[in-house]
C-alpha cells in the first residue's frame, strides 16, 4: 500500500509504518543515518577527540568527590520540580555563586541546554517578540523560536550584521526584535561578534546561549561575561555538561525575566530539577575553573598544537580559534570513511553530516580537551597523513589545493 502524496499526515498506524520505514531506508541510502554507540569505562579518553568535556573536569578528583558527597548527603534525586521541592539549598548557593561570577542579577538552572533554550524562547515568543536568529544556531534555538508558531521568524546569515540589519529594517514598526546569537557556535568553532550584537539590538532584546564559551574562553573563563558589554546582553544561556564536565543548564539574566520565567515557562516549572548531588559537583568543577587559570592556558597550547598540524598537512581547516576545529570534508561517504579509518587506529572522531550541518559540509568535528595529552595529537596527525596518502579521494576533499 503507498501513501497518499496528497494526503499531509498519515490516515492511520500502517501508513505511520510506512511513511518511518521509507525515511529510514532515505537516511540510510544517503549516509545520513545515525546510530548509537556505548563507550565504555575502559575506552582511552587520551584519543577521544569529540568530546566536549574541554577541561576534563569531568575526571576531577574535586568534581567527582563533591558528586559522591552530594549523595551521601542528599541522594541520588531531587524528586520533584524546583516549584514543588526539588530546589535545595545546594541549588540555591549554585545558582547564587554562578551569578556573582557572572555579574548577573539571577540565574535559573535548568536540565539540559535544550531545555533552557526552549523555556525562554516559548516564553518570549508567546509575548509576541519576533526572534531574528543566525542561521548556524542550535537546533535547540530553532525548536524554542517555533513555539507557539513559527511565523514570527527571521533569520541572518551566519555572523553577517549587514544581513541582520536588513532584516531588521523589513520588520514592523510595532514588533520588537529578539536577536538570538551564540557566544562560540558548536559545528564551527568561530564566534560571535558581541560588539556588533549589542550594536544591532537598538530597543529590541539579545539572547546569546554561550554553552561552548562558559568555561574556556575570556580573560577570566567567563565566555560572554568577559566581554566589556557583556550587561546588554539581556539572556545567555549555556552548560554544566562541556567545560564544567557535568551536567545541566543556566540561564542568566535578571529579575524581571528571570522571575517571568518562574512563572511560565514550562521546561523548568514541569521537569524534575536535577539532582543536588549534581549542584554540589558542578560547584566544585566552577570553584577549579575560578581558582585555576592553567586549565585554560593548557587548553590553548592544545589547541595551538592542533593548528600547527593542520596547517602542516594543509588540511581544510574551518576559521576557528576554540576548542572546536572543524576539518571540511564536504561528502557524507568521506566524512564517514575517514571517521573509520581514524576510528581503526584508535582515535574516536566522529563525522558530522547534515541535518546538524549544512548539506554539502559534512566535517570531522575536532575537539581538543585536557584529557588528550599533547603527544596524543601528534599521533593523530601521523595517522591522518598516513590515511591521506593512501587515499586520493580523502586528499583531494581533505587538503587546500
């Protein structure tokens, strides 16, 4: 039996069969099938290079010891939403240290980056503010700006502020502007101009979600925070689960929306908050960020090795000065081969393919951590020259000609 082609949503459980069984069988005859792969407690992080666990904190003796306090003292829950009383004390004194490093009014903290994307975002939209969001953000962006409609939406090419500017300028005169950026964008690597951001926002409102800059960028681990103008920004969100090497989300911002937010927005008033244990674990991963300011110097000198390499192999390297160095392959068929090949000399790098990039820039997203010691990226480069001169193919969409 096929589909009716006319017809906008299957008419019943067969043609729901169908309609999965023929998106699968598409996915897979372009490469673009994911799967799930278990590691293991045994798996070398030393040659994981797309973790994000940028200064492997996760593996901190402090941050481990603070977790293992944490449910000795409270258990392995919170058991209930923040509105109920899943907000502890450990939440609280969390949430208050992270504001004063930020130099914030408030923070919130939320289960995952995705879900406190979409909490503010559902909220704001629902006031009727019109996101203009960059083209390369999140999908956890995308998803939050399409609630409750997806009609009050514009979108700039990526870190272009004259595009932003001239959607700015076809909006009405009665709407007002969300513009929604990211502090370091996670497929690419690069950043945002915060400068030009604030510029651009005039009377209107600016959202930046920093999940891969809190951490490991600015003078002081800050990320956004750092920036000069970081008090008009008016909303960053980001992560517990990448530099912090633990888990859950913030939103930082003040009062007024904050507690707006406590009101409405239904990530954080309908979830379970995350377990108090974790609070007092990720209190410990911020108390090493701000006492150790080698972490990120040693992270530098990783990622300045990396470039060197690259740069030696003339290897398509995307404009990224981060953590994240995305090598451009551009095929799926490629991308995947030179995963596996990578992957059969011990070296965990995955392929990155469209939906989550742009079709046509499929990639090896690269992403240097503490856990990789300096000789391990040595090695890795060794591999891919070996791999690369025994495959022709890979050179070619590998190599700047």
């Amino acid at each position: 039996m096929q589909v009716d082609k006319n017809t906008e949503m299957p008419q019943n459980a067969q043609q729901v069969r169908e309609v999965l069984a023929s998106r699968l069988h598409m996915q897979s005859e372009k490469q673009l099938r994911r799967t799930l792969t278990a590691q293991t407690s045994v798996q070398d992080r030393n040659y994981n290079f797309s973790s994000n666990d940028y200064l492997g904190l996760s593996q901190h003796p402090e941050v481990i010891a603070a977790f293992q306090k944490g449910i000795s003292d409270w258990g392995t829950g919170a058991g209930a939403s923040p509105l109920v009383t899943g907000y502890t004390t450990a939440h609280q004194t969390l949430a208050e240290e992270l504001a004063e490093w930020f130099g914030v009014e408030r923070v919130l903290l939320f289960n995952s980056g995705f879900s406190a994307n979409q909490g503010v975002l559902q909220v704001l939209c629902k006031l009727g503010l019109t996101p203009i969001i960059d083209k390369l953000c999140h999908a956890s962006i995308y998803d939050g700006v399409n609630y409750p409609s997806s009609q009050r939406l514009a979108r700039f090419q990526h870190n272009n502020y004259a595009d932003l500017a001239a959607k700015q300028s076809k909006l009405p005169a009665n709407t007002c502007p969300l513009i929604v950026s990211e502090g370091v964008f996670s497929m690419d690597g690069d950043s945002a101009d915060v400068s030009a951001l604030v510029a651009a926002k005039n009377t209107g409102m600016l959202m930046l979600d920093d999940a891969h800059g809190i951490g490991v960028t600015g003078a002081r681990g800050r990320g956004v925070f750092d920036h000069p103008q970081a008090p008009e920004i008016d909303i960053v969100t980001g992560t517990f689960g990448k530099a912090f090497g633990v888990a859950g989300a913030f939103v930082a911002t003040d009062h007024q929306i904050a507690d707006s937010l406590v009101q409405s927005a239904r990530h954080l008033i309908y979830s379970t908050a995350f377990a108090p244990a974790q609070a007092d674990a990720i209190r410990a991963a911020l108390n090493t960020i701000k006492r150790d300011q080698s972490l990120q110097s040693a992270l530098t000198e990783r990622i300045q090795l990396f470039k060197r390499n690259a740069a030696a192999l003339k290897l398509r390297l995307g404009a990224s000065d981060t953590a994240i160095q995305p090598l451009l392959v551009g095929s799926n068929t490629l991308a995947l081969r030179l995963s596996q090949a990578l992957a059969d000399s011990g070296f965990q790098c995955i392929a990155i393919r469209p939906p989550t990039v742009p079709k046509g820039t499929a990639r090896i997203r690269f992403t240097l951590s503490l856990n990789q010691s300096l000789s391990a990226i040595n090695q890795l480069f060794a591999t891919i020259a070996d791999i690369l001169d025994n495959d022709q193919e890979l050179t070619d969409a590998c190599r700047i000609r």
